[in-house]
C-alpha cells in the first residue's frame, strides 16, 4: 500500500469525495498542501484520547498522498488497535484537519470599494471587462476555479518587451492555478444609456416612464433604489452578484445633471444607501466625456481612511492607436477634475482587451505601448476569443457558460490583480 517517494512514502486509500473536495479547498484557502493536512490530520488522530465520530464513507474511491516514513505504518497499527478500518480511519483524520481548520471568512472592506470601469471610446469592450471582473469577485469562497497566476500575466508582458513576434500563449496549464474565489458581495451598475450590461446578463432595461437611475441623480427618485437591483445567476454566484439595470433615460442625463447642485456627487448620493450592502461596487460608464463622465470619476475617488488603489478607474484599452488617443482625453479629464475638485483619484489599471497577438505589428507594437506606461500599470490581458461573444448571444455570465475558459481564467487573474 506504500512506496518510497524521496523523504515520504506514497500511500494509496480511498476516500468520500465530498470529504476530498472539502479538502481540496481548505487547503487552497489555508496555502498548505494536501499531504501536509493529511499528515496533521493522522497525527492529531492518532493522538486521540476518545474514538472520533464515524465518518460515512460509503462510495469511497481511491485516494493517494504522500506521509512522512513511517507514519502510515504507525497509523494502519494504530486502527487496528481501534478497530476501525483504514478507509474510516483516514476519513476521521482528514473531518479532524477540517474541524481544525474552519473554513476563513470572506475579507470583506471596511469601505465598500468602488471600481469605475472606463473609456470614452466604444468597442473596447468595458462591458465584458466590468460583468467579468464583477463575476470573478463574487464566486464562491467554498470552490476552486482555475486562475492564471500572477507570474504568468508578467511573463507574458514581459516577454513582449523582448520578442517582436507573437505573445506567449497564457493558457499554459503550468501558469494555472485552482484557488478559491473571493466570495465577495458585488453590485454592477449599468451606467450606459445603451443598456449593454443590462441586456449581457440576461436582465430587462428599466422602462422609461419608471424610476431609473437617471432620476435618483437627478434629484426626483420615484421609489427606494434597491427595488431596482436584479440577483444574477443565483445558481453560480449565490446571490452575491447583483445588478442595477440601465435605462434608455441616461441618454438625457448630462442635460439634467446641468441643474443639479454639486452635480460631481450626484451618482455617490445615489448609491451611498446601497453601499452597506455590498463589497465593491463597479460601474460600467458610458463612452462619454461629459457630466456623467464626471460623476463617475468623482464616485470613485479616494475617501477619507481609505487606502490608496482600493477604489479608483480601471481603463479598458484594445491594442490599436485609436485606443491610445482615447486614453490620453479621459486621463485629461479625470487631471483635470482632481486638479479642480482637489480629490484624490487613483488609476486601478490598464485592461488591454480583445487582445490577439496574430493581428500582427500594429497588436504587439500597441501592446508594449501600454507596458511602457508603467502607471498605471498593465493589470489584465485579455483575448479575443469565441466564448465572450458566446456568452452575450446566449445572454450568460461568461463565468457560468465558460468557467474553464481562457477568457474566464482572465478575468480571475485581473481580480487578483485589483484587489
């Protein structure tokens, strides 16, 4: 039943595998190796003064790891003294590691974090990138899913900066990770009068003879803002992912926020009330340069007690010069209001979308364009691949139609890099 496997023996059982999933996962969360928690776990076990609880074990299948010499050996002598069978005997010492071990809870901010997903120019994608990052925060604390690992996404740019071909795949199985999701409580807003982010996830736009967002700014709400939020993809997400719905009334917005006080403020005193129930909070802004643009920086500015790059802009950028002049107006614009409103607005990052490095010298000279920039920093690259399109024609979150896919592992690895 064993073999020798350099300083550790390689041991075969079996084992429940709802008991091996719990497993998986809390040694994800805890950053410690499975054959570690088993090793507590059969130590703690069999240190035992009482005979644990008995573990159902039916439809156990096999289950390897490595133990120290000679533990395994202590641990079959020791069952047999007990007279529980190995398999038992293993399920005890892995449910004790687990009660050892709870499960950590979620790491929520002590200011809900507000993430203002931004581009003037359309097509860049700010609608994938804002549903897809809001997505990956909110997946389960309790379940592993693939994300690109941190090393990978600099490789990657790293690598750009010396080859003048093509970029390195990021879909190495190598540069992927199973970890656990950060569990966080999320509410997408849909600031674009064209509903985009809306009609993706599956929802209905606000009708325009009803309350909206719009009339929250506005000063002239017509109910409580909460009764306009939508759960999305309860299934996947747990009802930690909600969205706030566009109306076709924002495209009116600019014109009725030229008469409101402090209009700067106006989308902060709109969504201070729902802030005590979320995380983070991230908006999908309009591709527009004008009022609306300007409530939405100031919403994402730095409070006071807040730490630096917890809230702020993430800029959604393509590989190609149309995208690098849009940039230097909405960097213009969000200067020019810190210099005039005297706040502090952080840049999250550059999100270089649709990425497709075949497209030759214009994608790869363009990419190491934004590199170059430095600060803010490139934190995302993601492709542009079959499963988004998929996702929005069959109007799903892409993390519930294509969890496993190169894109998904993306939007995990540029949540990483935001929080």
């Amino acid at each position: 039943m064993s073999s020798p496997a350099n300083d550790r023996e390689k041991v075969v059982s079996k084992l429940p595998g709802w008991l091996r999933q719990s497993l998986k996962v809390r040694a994800a969360q805890y950053g410690v190796e499975i054959q570690v928690a088993v090793e507590q776990g059969i130590t703690d076990w069999c240190r035992l003064a009482s005979t644990a609880a008995t573990i159902d074990t039916s439809g156990a299948d096999s289950f390897s790891t490595f133990l120290p010499s000679g533990q395994w050996e202590e641990f079959r002598q020791i069952a047999t003294d007990r007279r529980v069978s190995l398999i038992q005997g293993l399920a005890q010492s892995v449910q004790l590691w687990l009660d050892a071990n709870p499960a950590p809870e979620v790491e929520r901010p002590e200011i809900t974090r507000r993430i203002i997903v931004c581009n003037q120019k359309g097509g860049v994608g700010k609608t994938a990138i804002t549903a897809g990052l809001g997505e990956a925060l909110a997946e389960d604390s309790e379940a592993l899913h693939p994300v690109r690992v941190a090393k990978a996404l600099t490789k990657a740019l790293r690598d750009s900066e010396t080859q003048s071909g093509d970029m390195p795949p990021l879909d190495d199985p190598l540069d992927i990770e199973n970890l656990p999701g950060p569990g966080l409580k999320v509410l997408l807003v849909d600031f674009d009068p064209q509903c985009h982010l809306t009609n993706q996830l599956g929802a209905t736009p606000l009708p325009m003879n009803g309350d909206s967002l719009t009339n929250h700014m506005a000063g002239d709400p017509k109910g409580d803002l909460r009764d306009l939020i939508v759960s999305i993809d309860e299934d996947n997400f747990g009802g930690r992912l909600h969205l706030l719905p566009a109306c076709n009334d924002a495209f009116l917005l600019d014109v009725r926020l030229s008469a409101v006080r402090a209009r700067e403020a106006a989308l902060e005193r709109a969504l201070a009330p729902l802030e005590a129930d979320y995380d983070v909070i991230i908006v999908d802004c309009p591709p527009s340069l004008g009022l609306s643009m300007d409530a939405a920086a100031y919403y994402g500015r730095r409070r006071d007690g807040e730490k630096p790059g917890q809230s702020g802009a993430l800029i959604v950028v393509q590989a190609e010069d149309s995208s690098a002049d849009a940039y230097e107006l909405l960097t213009t614009q969000i200067d020019d209001l810190r210099g005039d409103l005297k706040v502090d607005i952080d840049y999250l990052g550059i999100v270089v979308n649709l990425y497709d490095s075949r497209r030759g010298y214009i994608a790869t000279s363009s990419l190491q364009g934004w590199v170059d920039i430095k600060d803010p920093r490139v934190v995302g690259l993601i492709g542009d691949l079959k499963e988004q399109k998929e996702a929005v024609r069959v109007k799903k979150p892409l993390l519930s139609y294509a969890p496993k896919s190169q894109q998904a592992v993306g939007m995990r690895a540029l949540a990483k890099e935001v929080l």
